[in-house]
C-alpha cells in the first residue's frame, strides 16, 4: 500500500480536514503521479455536503488532477517516470458497453468509477480524489499533459474544460451560432474561451453585473443581467444554444424563452433540487433541453490537445489548502474568478 496524505469529509456536515489513507500499490497497468495541483469544482462542494444523494465517506475529493510521473507498472507504454500526467472525474469503466466501446466511458452503462465519491470496478473499493499528495490510476484513464501551457491553469482543464468543450463539439457550436453562456463561474468561464475559440458569437448571462468587464475580457461578446427583465427581454427569440452552467436551482422556463426555433438548452449545471418544466416552453419553438455529463477519455485528451496549440487555460486562484474552506464560500456567492487550484505542496 501507498501511504497517502490528503484532505476528507469525514461525514456529510464535517468539512474537510487532513486524513491519511492507502492507495494500492503500482499495479501492471498502474501510473502513479505526484498531485502538483488540483482544481476545486462547485461538484466537490455539492458532494461533500451531500446534496446529490448517495455519496461514501469519507470523501476526499478533487477531480481536476495534474502532476508528475513517479511509478508505473510493468505494462505500462504510454507514460514514463518524469512525465506530466492529468486525471479527471474518471478513473475507470467497465470498458465493454455499448458507451465504452464508442469512447464515451462518462456513459457507462454499467457504472463507471468516478475519481471519487465512487467505487472500483470490484464494486467494493472506494476511490479517493486530488485533494491529496499522489494518486495511483490505470493508464487508460491518465491524460497526458503539455508541458507548454501553465501548469497550474491547466488543472481546470480535467473538468470544467472538458464539461464545456464536450457539448459544444456534440452540438456542433461554431461559425453563424449565437451561444449563450449561463453562469459565469469556473465552467462558465471555460465556456466563453471555448465558444469563442469555435468561432460563435458570446454572450454572458449572468447574476453579477460586475462580472460584465471579465467576461468580456474573457471573449465574450455581450453581456446580460439576469435580474433585469428589460435585457432578458431583449434576447426573446436570440439564441441557438445555450449552456447551462449554473449550480443552484433556477427557472429553466425563464431561459427557454431566448431560444430561437430549434435551439437547444444544454443542462450542465447539476443544482440538487428538481425543477419544473411546462411543456409549453418547449412546444411552441421546437426547443429542446439537453444534459450532458464531461466528456469521454479519447475527447478529453484531444480538449488538452487543443487547449495546448490554442495556448487555453483557466483564469485561477491558486489556494493554500488551508483555506479551501474560505474558498468554498466564495464560489458559493458567485465569487470566484474563475477558478479556485490548490497548490499542493502546501499539504505537509
Ligand atoms: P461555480 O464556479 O460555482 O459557477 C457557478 C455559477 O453559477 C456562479 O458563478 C454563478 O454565476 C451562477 N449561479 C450560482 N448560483 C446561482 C443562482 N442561484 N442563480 C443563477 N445563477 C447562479 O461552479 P462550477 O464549478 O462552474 O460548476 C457549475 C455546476 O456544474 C455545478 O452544479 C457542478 O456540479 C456542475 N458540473 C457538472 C458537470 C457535468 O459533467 N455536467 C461537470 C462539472 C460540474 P453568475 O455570478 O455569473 O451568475
Ligand atoms: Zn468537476
Ligand atoms: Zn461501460
């Protein structure tokens, strides 16, 4: 066993405080890497406190993971000792549904293993996250990372980027789309840089008029309050996609209503509360309402790959892990700018 140094919830009201734990050794298959950074997305913060339901304490989360190589096992050939590694929300699938097989392993029919807050494919084992000093993952599911782009800004890129690059691509988002990006948090940000790297046209919708400056600094090409009915009026009928990045409940309907005919509302924002949804915002424009969960192993190496030529990384505070706490209450109010990275060798 590995012994490991980390940060847990202990149970769902605890917060997070250091816990140390085993990781399996290096198996065959195995990369080990030391966690340089890790990421803290709004999904951590949902699981520790328990909002989604279903979650195995303790917990130690994190899944926005990069740093170097310091183990692999004997199979190995894609990784080497000294090489930078990256690992997102997954860590495995049962690799032969129909999902796996097309290289959608988020939709794993029977259950893939998340990064934490999950188990193994054995069904029995916990996984633990980057909130951590190093972590063991089979190389299927370790990305590799370019050694061009700031490291630590590159750490956002293992969820929040992959989250937003993924549907954008499904939906073919590009040239001639009007795009509109709802939430402008740590994957509302990595939206704006997406959508604009595909060539739409940007606009920010958002609760926080101060937000407007950054958002356009970002790329974006507008800017709407949501609190203000006049602009929310304004963009009736505007848009062909918008993505949903919001983490608290809101009214789908309110936002359904700035589609254009067949616009797509793409839910990735995961609030914890159901919503009500009438028909009729759907009916009259032939809209739709989508969701879709990250990305696949194969398309989260080709964002990093397209991130590295198109020099992309997160806008990021980097953290003292000491203060994850103050930083959870921030993202709570809307305030992060736009995303929180621990430093981890501030774990001792
Ligand atoms: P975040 O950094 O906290 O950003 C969320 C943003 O939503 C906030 O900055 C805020 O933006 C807006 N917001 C928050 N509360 C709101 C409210 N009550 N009404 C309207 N807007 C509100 O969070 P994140 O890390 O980007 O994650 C966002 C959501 O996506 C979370 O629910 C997370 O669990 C989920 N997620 C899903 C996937 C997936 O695969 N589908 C992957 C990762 C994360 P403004 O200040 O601009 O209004
Ligand atoms: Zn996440
Ligand atoms: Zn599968």
């Amino acid at each position: 066993m590995i012994a490991t140094k980390g940060y847990a919830a202990q149970t769902k009201d605890s917060g997070l405080a250091p816990w140390n734990f085993d990781r399996r050794e290096v198996g065959p298959h195995d990369v080990q890497f030391d966690i340089t950074y890790c990421g803290v997305c709004h999904s951590d913060l949902h699981q520790i406190n328990g909002e989604w339901g279903g979650e195995i304490f303790p917990m130690v989360p994190g899944h926005e993971i990069v740093g170097r190589v310091v183990a692999v096992g004997s199979e190995v050939t894609r990784f080497k000792v000294g090489d930078l590694a990256g690992t997102g929300c997954m860590v495995d699938s049962c690799r032969n549904c129909e999902s796996c097989q097309k290289g959608l392993e988020q939709y794993c029919l029977n259950g893939n293993t998340l990064t934490y807050n999950s188990l193994e494919q054995d069904h029995k084992t916990p996984t633990y996250g980057g909130y951590s000093n190093t972590i063991v993952v089979n190389e299927d599911f370790v990305l590799h990372i370019s050694e061009k782009l700031d490291l630590a800004a590159t750490a956002p890129l293992l969820c929040a980027g992959i989250t937003t690059y993924s549907p954008l691509r499904h939906w073919k988002v590009g040239k001639g789309h009007k795009l509109a990006v709802l939430g402008l948090g740590g994957l509302g940000h990595m939206g704006i840089k997406f959508g604009v790297a595909f060539g739409a046209e940007v606009t920010v919708l958002s609760t926080s008029p101060k937000k407007e400056e950054d958002a356009r600094k970002l790329g974006a090409h507008n800017f709407i309050v949501t609190s203000d009915p006049a602009q929310l009026k304004s963009a009736m009928g505007y848009f062909d996609f918008i993505l949903d990045t919001v983490s608290a409940e809101h009214d789908y309907n309110q936002y359904l209503a700035l589609l254009k005919t067949d616009g797509v509302h793409i839910c990735v924002g995961a609030p914890p509360t159901p919503s009500a949804l009438t028909a009729f915002s759907l009916i009259p424009g032939r809209k739709s309402i989508a969701g879709s969960n990250i990305g696949g192993i194969a398309e989260t190496q080709e964002m990093l790959d397209f991130c590295a030529e198109n020099n992309i990384v997160s806008d990021i505070e980097l953290i003292d892990i000491k203060d994850i706490h103050p930083a959870y209450e921030r993202m709570l109010k809307g305030d992060v700018r736009y995303r929180f990275v621990i430093d981890m060798a501030t774990l001792k």
